[in-house]
C-alpha cells in the first residue's frame, strides 16, 4: 500500500510542476514587429531581465517604435533599430535604465540586447539584435569594459525577416555609418502575449 501511495504523490508533484513550468512560459511577454521586410516575433524575458522587458514592453505599449528604423546594420554582428524616424532625426527618451547584463542571458544569434554608450547605465530605447554568437558583448565583471550588454529577449518567429535586412545595401547617412540606404521601418510593433 505505501508503494503506490508514494507512486501517486510523485506522480501528482511531477504533474503540479510541469504545470507550473508550463504556466510560467505562457506569460512571458511577445511582441510582434511589423517591419517593412516583413514581420517577427520576439519573447521578452520578464524572469531574467525584467527591468529591460519592462522598459522595451513600456516603448512598444506608447506606440514609440512605430515609425522608427533599423539605423545600424552590420552582416555577420547585429542590426540595431528603435532610436531614429525615417528623418533620421534621434527620438526622445525616458530616463536611462539599470544594465541587467549580469542576468546569465548571453548574446546568441537571434537574442535582443540593450543598445547603450560607454556609460553601462545608459539604455534607454534603442536594442539591437545579434545575427551570430557574439559572446565578446557579454557581461564579463561590473567594470566599465566588463559591463556587457543586456540580453532581454529573443526573436521565436520570423528570424528570415531579420537575416533580410542584413542583405540591404548599406552607407554613410547623418553622421553614422552602415545605415541601410533604404529605410528598413518598424511600421508597427504591439503586444501579442
């Protein structure tokens, strides 16, 4: 009799917790973006970063990124977007956030990141995402060149439509380099959970 028992009390736990575990995925954040070349979806990560998902969730809930580009695109490295319109003229900010690069999330093809200057405390809107393993942006120590870059989220669908906008001919434009010369635009980007 003690046997079963035991059975079904692992049985029930082992349920219970892949229900949690299943529960817990669906109520990671998704944004869909609506780009020019087509549209992705990214899966922010409240759980590990959830100062940067709150942050990007917040810009994309106020309508921020629509109309704003891709303004740096590099092959092989990353396309970074959510700072410029089609005037090419820099939006304004909310205050900068806290850099949650020592979250454990690594910069792997396909992870969104927040853009930031030499301050590791600087983010504000723009993210960038990577298209290879780029392990160099990872946090290393809380130092000024140890910082890294805050992994927050991931592109789950659409990742075609990221890898198109580094096939996009590149130039020199408002004082900054490898901008697309066509404008890669996010028309939309909304809250799909």
């Amino acid at each position: 009799m003690r046997n079963p028992l035991v059975y079904l009390m692992l049985f029930l736990f082992s349920t219970l917790s892949f229900a949690t575990e299943k529960q817990m995925s669906d109520t990671q954040t998704k944004v869909k973006m609506t780009t020019s070349l087509g549209t992705f979806v990214i899966q922010l990560d409240n759980a590990k970063a959830p100062v940067s998902a709150a942050n990007f969730a917040e810009y994309v809930k106020s309508g921020f990124y629509n109309g704003t580009i891709f303004h740096r695109v590099i092959p092989g490295f990353m396309a970074q977007g959510g700072g410029f319109d089609t005037s090419f003229a820099q939006k304004e900010t909310k205050a900068p956030i806290k850099n949650e690069a020592d979250n454990g999330l690594k910069n792997k093809r396909g992870t969104l990141a927040m853009a930031r200057t030499n301050d590791p405390n600087s983010a504000t809107a723009q993210f960038f995402i990577n298209y290879k393993d780029n392990s160099f942006l990872d946090h290393t120590s809380p130092t000024p060149s140890g910082w890294g870059y805050a992994v927050f989220g991931e592109v789950i669908e659409g990742m075609e439509v990221v890898d198109e906008m580094a096939k996009q001919p590149t130039g020199n434009r408002g004082g900054h380099q490898d901008v697309p010369k066509t404008d890669i635009v996010i028309e939309k980007a909304e809250i799909i959970e």
